[in-house]
C-alpha cells in the first residue's frame, strides 16, 4: 500500500509540476511572481518587504525561503535586507499557513495575459486567533496593493481548514461567491483547478473517487491508524461525493453576473451547470472527480469510462469543454455543442500577443490547438476565430449577443428544471444573495432613462480599439457625429460603413458611451475628419483623456453586496461645460452635460441649456449626494475657448 501511495503522490507532483511548467512558458515574470515572490511575502514578515505587519503570524508549512533565489530577491527588492537574515525553518512545529494553492486558470489553456491570480490561504482560526487572522488579512491586502501597483491582479482568501472541510465557508470567498450562491460547487471548482504553489498536499487526492462521506471518513481514519500517512503532512480539506441540485439556482445566478466581466469562461461553466442538471438524480457527479481518476486513480478509469492521458495533457478546461461539446452532441445540440467550441477557442487564445511573448508559449499553443483537434474541439469556421483580433467591430457585437442569447436562454431552460422540481428540496441560495446577484444583472441589462447602455460584448477586452476616428457632420442643419474603427481620411470614411461602430446627435454621449464600454481606452489612438471648426482634435483627446482619469473602470462582480442592498447613490459627477464651443448669449444659453456614475455601476448623462439648470445640478449633488470639488467626487471640464474666462466667471457667479 505505501507503494501505491508514493506513486499517486508522485504522479500528482508531476501533474502540479506541467501545469507550472506552463505557467512559466506563458509569462516567465509572472510566474516568478505567483510562484517564488508571492510566498516569500507570506513566509517572511520583514519590516523592508511589502506586506510587512508588525506581530503579524506567517510561515508556510514546508517553505524554504531561499527558494526565491539570490538573482530573482536582489532584482524584485534591490534595497532589501532581507535575504541576509533567513533563518527560519521549513518545518515550523506549527505553521501559520498549512497549504497555499491558486484557484482557476492559472497554469491552463484559460490563461490569459489579463489572468488574475485567486490564491486560497489554508489556515486554522483558532490557531490564528482573532488578532492573527485579521493581522494576516492585512498583510495579504497589502500584498494585494503591491502587486496591483506592478500591474498584476491578485486576491488572498484565507480559508479555515476545518471550515473549508465541513463546507462553512466562512470568509472572504463569501464576497466573492456572494455567501450561499457557491458552497459545494466552489469546492468542486477548487479541487479540479487548484495547483499547489508550496505547502501540504490536499488529501483528497489520495481517497478513491465514488465515496459517501462516511466512507471517506471510515478510509482516512483507516489511513492515520495504520500510518501509511503522517496527517501532519498533509491538509484534509474534505471530501465531495456530489453536488446537490438545490445549489445550482444560487450557481446560475452566479454565473450570469461573471459572464459581466468573463463571458466566455462563463460560457463553459454554465454549460457544466447544464451538463450536471440533467442528472436526474438528487446529488449530482462532479467533474473534479475525473481529473482527480486522470492523475492519481488511473486504475479507476476504465471503470469511471475515461480513457488515459498522458499528466502533462490534463488540463481541467479542455477536459471539461470536451465533455460539454459530448453532452449536447449527445442532446442533438450541434449548435451548442459548436457554439462551446468557439468560446473554448477564443478563451484559449484570448491575449494571443502574450502567447507570443512567452518562450516556447507558442509551441505549447501549438500543441493544444494539435490535441484539441484529436479531441474535436476546434469550431467549423475555425480561420475565421484564428483572426478573432481584427475582426469587425460588427462582428465583435454579434457574437456578443450570441453569447449573452446563449446565457439567457440557458438560464431559462434551467429555471424551468427548476420550476419542476420546486418544492422537493429548499434552494441553498438566501434571499439576500438573490437579491444581490439579481440586482447585478439589473444593472447591465435595465433600460433606464438617461442611462448609457451596456452592450452585450463578447470580452471586456475584445471590445478596445486600437484606433478609432469620429466624424463629424451635418445633415439638414442638425450636426451628427461619428466612431469608426480604425483610421479613416477624409476621402475614403463614407465608403467605410463597415466600420461605423455608433452615430449619436450628441458628442459628449457618444464619447461616454465609447469609454463606458470599454471602445475608447487610455490605449486609443484618435482621429478627427470634420469640416467644422467648432473644436478641434485636441479637445476631443484631453475630453476622453479627463473621463478615463476620473471615473474609475467598473466591474460588475466585484460590486460588494452591502452596497447593492441599499438604495443606488450618485458617487462621481463630471460637469460638462460648452464642449461645442457655443456662442455664449447671457446665461440662458450655456450648454452643458453631467455625466454621473452610481453606486449600482450605472452611467448616465443629463443635458443642461442654462445657467440655471447647471447650478441648481450642481446644488442638487452637494445637498443630496455631498458631491462636490472639495469631496473629490466632482469635476468640471471645459475646453479651451475664446470666451473661457467668461464661462468661469458666470460658474463662479
């Protein structure tokens, strides 16, 4: 028994080990970042470090510090001392922090150059204490902020072993999952995509597929009694012998609101919340355990009717896309089935640049655009998805909407499985948890009076241009204006319809709209083609400029919950004044346009013609909204013009 035990753990390091490996082809930088830097932070608690806390517990079970190394230490801290004074043991008697692994994409064909990194911090509160945990809280938010500053997105959550174990859950996932939409599910999510960066092995890779829960129990205590292991060695986290139905509403809902930020990653997993609600039984499989037969039960494949695969090819996303694409060719779907395709192409080459960046990235693309051809996972059409970075601004939103159609009427046939089977089991999710993962949705698809409407995208960052040229026209005396993709002259822009991504008779909506959805970032390059003189291209720049710099990116699922039970609040204003550079004609005159931001992530735009109306706006933000220049929360732009200082007078008045 114990050589069958050294061998599941050895295929599971070679297995933890590809999938760094692939980490490292993808962005050599990063992944000494997520993989050598990051614990060093953890481990070492020194007062010239990010992330230092004075008093605060760290050091991670089976960390050596000098791990990091001497180059990689002096280049990332170059005026630390640090390295000077390691002494701490590998082995603690009582580690603060047992295992320290990342959820999600990392080290998958899912990764991207825009990939944040989930870490779950493996530790015991009562070990910790209530001091301790939030002092080691702190040093992860810090930790945060550092990265964030060296533009890489990460996010500690410490998890409670024992908790984590019994499926409470209580910590900060709870914000992220929004608290009971995602229980089980989350722990299926982390046991097929988790890759261990340093710390104790999770034990479930050792307990066989197919238990009850008291049968895992009655298997590990067997295991501990007859010391083929050491427990101290490893971290139990549980087990999971299912999924239970009345979860998956909570998860649907959840779902929705990712695909705001993450359409197609969330794609293919409510196409698996599909595949696991047809089940007809109570509790439903789960997909972690055919990665779990994959690298350490290879015995049970057969039996499971999985066929074997070589370590370094198991990749939970493609495996997983693969059983989608098999379970609606299964339900004569072919057009779902096709559909998972495409969105499993675009995710696997989403940030193609970075791909090509990477050493050898290109090659291990190679190879799994290779294995998902044997595996039928490449879409029809598949040139066309190759060119996915340059196609039509047309062409981005129609899949968009293919993709939020696909959602909804998924979304749909679930609940109508729901509605059938209401009544027979109560739903996991609470009612506040509906409400806040409800009123996200909302937010991005409610038609609101004066609101800049969302568009139904494929990818935030599909979205960008690169270039854009707005033109400006007249047609019966009413001036009309223009976004084009790409750069356009004069001559040739109205044989160019193909490009036009919106027309607006109003500049400044136009251009929020633009920025709003991401189209304009600070990355844009903008043109003018005008025959008009009323501003000039410089204007337009320092216009778009001003938006991106005061109004912060929104994104929609990291919207607290707390704030969406409370009533929406106006939070940032932007005072528009005479962008057209209007004759000014007294007070009664003076065009301006408010452009607003709310609590919920809702822009608007207002359209004021006087004096009057734009003060008693303003009035309005100070007394209801304590918006105003001294808060911070309130700004004004006004293009350079003849009459400037008169226009800042009559303000000032």
């Amino acid at each position: 028994m114990a050589d069958i035990l050294k061998e599941r753990i050895d295929r599971f390091q070679y297995y933890n080990q590809s999938r760094m490996r692939k980490a490292y082809a993808f962005d050599l930088n990063k992944a000494n970042l997520f993989f050598k830097v990051i614990p060093f932070l953890l481990h070492i608690n020194y007062p010239d470090l990010p992330g230092y806390i004075e008093k605060c517990p760290c050091d991670i079970y089976g960390y050596d510090p000098k791990a990091i190394g001497r180059d990689l230490f002096w280049r990332t801290f170059p005026n630390s001392s640090a390295f000077n004074h390691l002494n701490q043991s590998p082995f603690p008697l009582q580690p603060s922090i047992h295992s320290l692994k990342t959820i999600g994409s990392i080290g998958t064909i899912a990764q991207t150059e825009k990939s944040d990194c989930d870490y779950w911090v493996s530790v015991r509160f009562q070990e910790l204490g209530p001091d301790g945990i939030r002092l080691l809280e702190q040093k992860c938010r810090n930790i945060e902020e550092w990265t964030l500053k060296k533009g890489v997105e990460t996010h500690f959550f410490l998890m409670d072993i024992d908790q984590t174990r019994d499926n409470s859950f209580e910590s900060q996932a709870e914000k992220e999952s929004a608290g009971s939409a995602l229980k089980l599910l989350l722990k299926d999510e982390l046991f097929r995509t988790h890759l261990l960066v340093v710390g104790k092995i999770p034990l479930w890779w050792l307990i066989p597929p197919g238990f009850s829960e008291q049968q895992y129990q009655e298997y590990v205590r067997r295991m501990v009694s007859q010391k083929e292991i050491d427990p101290e060695g490893f971290i139990d986290l549980g087990y999971l012998s299912g999924i239970p139905r009345s979860e998956i509403f909570g998860a649907c809902l959840w779902q929705m609101n990712k695909a705001l930020d993450s359409p197609f990653k969330s794609v293919l997993k409510f196409a698996y919340l599909e595949l696991l609600l047809n089940n007809t039984s109570k509790i439903l499989p789960v997909f972690s355990d055919t990665v779990k037969c994959l690298v350490t039960f290879p015995d049970l494949l057969a039996k499971h009717g999985h066929e074997p695969l070589e370590l370094a090819d198991v990749d939970p996303y493609l495996l997983l896309a693969r059983n989608l694409v098999s379970f609606y060719l299964r339900k004569s779907s072919s057009g779902n089935a096709n559909f998972i395709r495409e969105c499993l192409f675009l995710k696997t080459i989403e940030g193609i640049e970075s791909h090509k960046k990477g050493h050898g990235a290109g090659s291990n693309l190679a190879k799994v655009i290779k294995l998902m051809g044997n595996w039928d996972l490449l879409p029809t059409d598949l040139e066309h998805f190759r060119n996915f970075q340059s196609w039509k601004y047309r062409e981005l939103t129609e899949f968009g909407v293919k993709v939020h159609a696909y959602l909804g009427n998924t979304y749909q046939r679930l609940a109508g499985m729901f509605n059938d089977w209401a009544g027979k089991e109560a739903l996991t999710i609470s009612e506040r948890d509906i409400t806040v993962l409800g009123r996200k949705l909302f937010t991005f698809y409610e038609k609101k009076p004066k609101k800049i409407e969302y568009i139904k995208s494929p990818s935030p960052e599909a979205m960008s241009q690169k270039e854009i040229t707005i033109l400006i026209t007249k047609i019966e005396g009413k001036f009309f204006f223009y976004a084009f993709q790409d750069q356009h002259d004069r001559k040739e822009i109205r044989e160019k319809l193909g490009y036009l991504i919106k027309r607006e008779d109003d500049l400044t909506t136009l251009l929020v709209w633009a920025i709003a959805n991401g189209i304009i970032t600070a990355e844009t390059i903008l043109y003018l083609v005008s025959e008009y003189s009323l501003l000039d291209l410089v204007d337009i720049q320092q216009f778009t400029t001003s938006i991106l710099q005061f109004f912060p990116r929104l994104s929609f699922s990291k919207i607290e919950g707390e704030i969406l039970l409370q009533p929406e609040v106006i939070t940032r204003a932007m005072i528009v004044v005479n962008l057209m550079k209007e004759p000014v004609r007294g007070s009664k005159t003076l065009h301006s346009s408010m452009i607003s931001t709310n609590s919920y992530g809702e822009y608007f735009i207002e359209h004021m013609t006087s004096l009057v109306q734009l003060k008693n706006i303003s009035r309005m933000l100070l007394t209801r909204y304590f918006i105003s220049r001294w808060n911070n929360n309130l700004e004004f732009f006004i293009p350079t013009q003849l009459e400037s200082r008169h226009i800042q007078s009559m303000l000032e008045g």
